[in-house]
C-alpha cells in the first residue's frame, strides 16, 4: 500500500509542477471523448449504439478547436468558456447528428466555477444553460423535448455545482492553512517575547544585585583599608560588613540564576523575592556605609501588589546606590513611599555634595537608570531622574497598583508582600 501511495504522489506532484502539460493531457482526452460519442446514435428502449458513419469534416474540426481552447482554460477561463460555448451552439446549427461540442463546454464552465467567486458562477452558469438549452430545443435536429436536450441543461447545471464545490473546499483548506501558519508564527512570537522579557527581567536583577552590593563592599573596603593600621577594631568591622555584603550579593544572585534551572532540579530558590517588608535591611547595609537614609512611609501595613513590590524595592536599592557611588561622603539620602489612590510613588532624595554627580538620563545615563525605567514602564507607570535645583538627584516613580501589562511570574513570589516597615 505504500508503494501504491508513493507512486500515486509523484505523478500528481509533478502534474501540479507543471499545469499546461495536465491541460493538453485533458484536452486530448476530451477529444477522444468527444470524437467516440459522435459514432454513438441513441436508439430507444436499448441505449445507445454505435454505427459505423463517422463524423463529418466540420464536426472533427469543430471538435478539434474546442479541445484546443481547452489548453488555455487556466490562463482565460471565461474566454474559453465562450468559444466552447459557441461552437457548442454552431455545432447544434449546423451539424446533424450534432457534434458532441458541449463535453468541452462542460469542462470549461467547471474552470469557471473553481476559478471564481459564486455570483460569478452562477451567473455564468445559468447563463451558458440557458442559450445551450434554447440552441439545442430551437435550431438542434431533434425534437425539443427530447431527452438529449435536457442533457445538455443536467450536464452544466452539475458542472456549475462541482466547480463551486472544489472553490469552496480549496478555500477551506486554504483558510485552514493560513490559520495554522499564523498559529505557528503568533507562537513563536510569543515565545521569542517571553525569552526576551525573562532574558531583561534577569537581566535587570543581576544589575541591581551586583550594583548594589559590590558598591557597598568597594566603600568597606576602603574603610578598612584607611584604618587598618591606626584602627584595627574599626577596620575588622568594615571587613565584617563586606563579609557580610558579599554574602547578601552571593545569596541574591544564586536565587536570580536558580531560574533558569530545569523545574525538576531540587536545588530551586526558596527565598522570597525581595520587597519593601525588608526595606529596612537594604537601609541598613548603606547606613553601616557610612550613608545616612531617612525613610517615611505612608501605611505600612497596607501590602502592594507583588510585582509592584518588587518594583519599588529595586528602584530605591538603585537610586540608594546611585547615591552612594555618586554623591560624595557628605550625602544624605531620603527615601518616601506613599500611596495616593490607586498608585504607588517612590521618591528619593540625595543632598549631593560631591563633584561626580550623575547626569540625567537624557545625558547618557548608565544601565541603571535604563533598568529602574523598563521596570517602571513594564508596570505601566512613570519615571522621573534628574538633577535637583542647586544639587543632588532626585528620583521619583509612580506605579499604578493595577498593572497594565503582566508581570513575569517568580515561582517563589506571593501574592501580595507585606509594605515597607
């Protein structure tokens, strides 16, 4: 059986390859067709019956140029169609037994069908039975009533009806086709999205990570490095600190890079994502660093969406960093969460002090500026950082507690978090 089906598909495949041949090829056998059924002579109550007078010169030609115009029947369907038609009808005129023209009539008003629309159709169709039928009944041998009459109206009425069907089916698979192929591109589009926004989200937490933390064990170095000699109690508690920060950064990036594992690896992060319930402790860590951070909150009590959580932590870990690396060593810094009606502002102040103060976004910011902004934007909120009138920085973001866009999921994140404290 399957020798059988492969050699049915490479005929049918290199006949697709190559219309015009399959034309000729039916345009022959429609002769052949036609040039057998004119030597058959209908004789009542035994069917028909073939007698040995053969067709006359006009009659082979008449069939000759029909079968002809068949091999253009893709190219001009409705063109074929009329000349077959009309030598169907010159035939019924002038030839007596009439040539079996409307065979080929048949086979162009099935083009027809296939190739068109349906108003097209039937108003050809119904068209072209009409003056067959008149011409066969009206100028044909036989009597009008006859039952070769009515043959010729059955046989393109059923070509009308086939060619509609094989459109309507080549346009359901069509249709069928196109929906699959869209499928397959609207999935990979998606799943290239989702890559591409884990790949970022990861991205951004690594920075903040890394940022935040190896900021904090550079000062403590150097603290430790100034005091060594002169101070050592004071120089063993900066090595505590960086101890301390090296094991918080270490700790954060095993949880971030414990995404990617597979999800049957046992070694799955199962610490929180970090939020404003521990707001304190990342103040902590810059006060132990010499920087002084105010914090005011408005509800502490009231939780945040998780993602929104998320959010506002980084973005006051960023800024604090900004400010510790930028600022000077007589910066001060204050940090504000309030909730105004549905949305959520973070602000953070720094006095400045320093002659590295970071330019404003616009002015080539570094990556984190860009991270707290896509965090911002992917929440559906706003970002604001520049340079405060007669120094220092200020950032301040508004996230709405109702994200417009999804948040990536974090397989270790609740629902809601517990507001800053």
């Amino acid at each position: 059986m399957t020798s059988l089906g492969t050699g049915f598909v490479r005929p049918r495949r290199w006949l697709r390859g190559h219309p015009l041949a399959f034309d000729r090829g039916l345009a022959a056998a429609v002769l052949v067709c036609m040039i057998c059924a004119s030597f058959a002579e209908p004789d009542p109550g035994h069917g028909p019956v073939f007698h040995a007078r053969p067709p006359g010169p006009f009659s082979v030609l008449l069939m000759v140029l029909a079968a002809v115009a068949l091999v253009l029947r893709r190219r001009r369907p409705v063109a074929v169609l009329a000349v077959t038609g009309l030598l169907s009808a010159v035939g019924f005129l002038l030839t007596d037994p009439p040539a079996p023209v409307v065979l080929s009539v048949v086979i162009a008003l099935f083009t027809v069908a296939s190739r068109t629309d349906r108003p097209t159709t039937w108003r050809v169709g119904l068209l072209t039975m009409l003056v067959l039928t008149a011409a066969a009944m009206v100028v044909g041998p036989t009597p009008w009533y006859s039952q070769e009459n009515v043959g010729v109206l059955a046989w393109t009425g059923l070509a009308c009806a086939a060619g509609d069907a094989v459109r309507s089916r080549r346009a359901f698979i069509d249709a069928i086709r196109e929906r699959a192929e869209r499928a397959e591109r609207t999935r990979d589009e998606e799943a290239r999205r989702r890559v591409a926004e884990e790949r970022l989200r990861i991205a951004r937490d690594l920075h903040d990570v890394v940022a935040h933390h190896i900021a904090l064990v550079n000062v403590q170095a150097g603290v430790a490095a100034h005091v060594m000699d002169k101070r050592p109690d004071q120089a063993k508690e900066a090595l505590a600190h960086v101890r301390e920060a090296s094991r918080s950064a270490l700790n954060e990036l095993r949880a971030t890079v414990g995404l990617l594992r597979q999800s049957g690896d046992p070694e799955a992060p199962t610490e929180p994502a970090p939020g404003l319930a521990v707001l304190d402790a990342l103040v902590d860590t810059f006060r132990n660093a010499g920087l002084p951070v105010e914090v005011a909150c408005t509800d502490p009590d009231s939780p945040l969406p998780a993602a929104v959580d998320l959010a506002a932590y980084r973005i006051i870990q960023e800024a604090l960093t900004n400010v510790r690396k930028h600022a000077g060593a007589d910066a001060k810094a204050e940090v504000s969460v309030v909730r105004v009606g549905e949305t959520a502002e973070i602000t953070v102040l720094d006095g400045g002090g320093g002659q590295d103060t970071p330019p404003a976004p616009a002015d080539g910011g570094g990556h984190g500026l860009i991270g707290m902004r896509e965090r911002v934007t992917a929440l559906g909120g706003t970002l604001t950082a520049a340079p405060r009138y007669g120094g220092g920085f200020r950032v301040h973001a508004i996230l709405p507690l109702t994200s417009r866009t999804r948040a990536p999921e974090r397989p270790d994140t609740a629902g809601t978090t517990g507001g800053c404290a």
